[in-house]
C-alpha cells in the first residue's frame, strides 16, 4: 500500500524515486524547507514577521482558510520582498498538498481537526520512505 502523502525538500531525486514507488502518492514541499529557502531572501529585521505568517498558513484549520493566508501572506509582503514570495509562490499547490488528503480523509469537505501529515504513513511505509532517501543521499 503506498503512502497517502510524500513530503520531502527540493531534491529531485527524492521525487523521482517517489514517483516510481508509489505514482499515486501525493507530492509536499516541506515546510521547514521552504521556510528557510524564503526567510534567506529577506533583511533579518523581516524574518520573524514573515515567519509567523507562513506559520499561520499551515497552521491554518480549513483548507480554504489556508489558501486565504497563503494569498494575504503574499499580497502584504510581495511589494517589498517579491524574491521572497516568487519562492513560496511557485510551490504553493506542492506546499498546501497536505490539506487536499485531509480533506479526502474527512467525510465533511472541510476538515474539522488538524492532522498532523506524518501520521498519514505506516511504519512499513515510513521505512520504505527511509530508504528512499538512503537511496538519494548516496
């Protein structure tokens, strides 16, 4: 049975060996990743306000909610730091893939409780995941 959800960082080799395993899997940029890849491209001074407001996207409850703070996270930030926000722009439906297969995994079309995405994989299925990126690091 193959993972519901991958989540890794921009390595493309991580991707390919997840698209052979398991076609069906849907594809998550990691957070943290992308975090950091946006918060180098600002003054230091920004980077805790910026921060909070990508915290508040995937922190968010709702799907739609999410994709409003995703929007209003760019809309505020882009005339002063449009580097910043063309990184997180230009993954936000890899960024934001967690929140579709909660929503597949709840019966109502909004999820009611947040999931933590991990928890989306078996152990058995974490492991091939371990060996995946085993695979990339050599």
């Amino acid at each position: 049975m193959a993972p519901k959800l991958a989540i890794g960082d921009g390595a493309m080799g991580f991707w390919k060996a997840v698209t052979k395993l398991w076609p069906e899997t849907d594809q998550q940029r990691c957070w943290v990743h992308k975090t950091a890849n946006v918060l180098v491209k600002l003054p230091k001074a920004m980077q805790h306000k910026v921060k909070e407001a990508l915290h508040n996207i995937w922190h968010a409850e709702t799907r739609k909610e999410a994709y409003k703070t995703f929007d209003d996270c760019i809309e505020r930030f882009s005339p002063k730091y449009p580097s910043a926000m063309d990184c997180l722009t230009k993954d936000k439906d890899s960024m934001l893939a967690f929140l579709i297969i909660l929503q597949k995994t709840n019966s109502t079309s909004e999820p009611k409780t947040r999931l933590n995405p991990y928890l989306l994989l078996s152990d058995s299925e974490l492991q091939k995941q371990k060996i995946v990126r085993a695979k990339n690091q050599h």
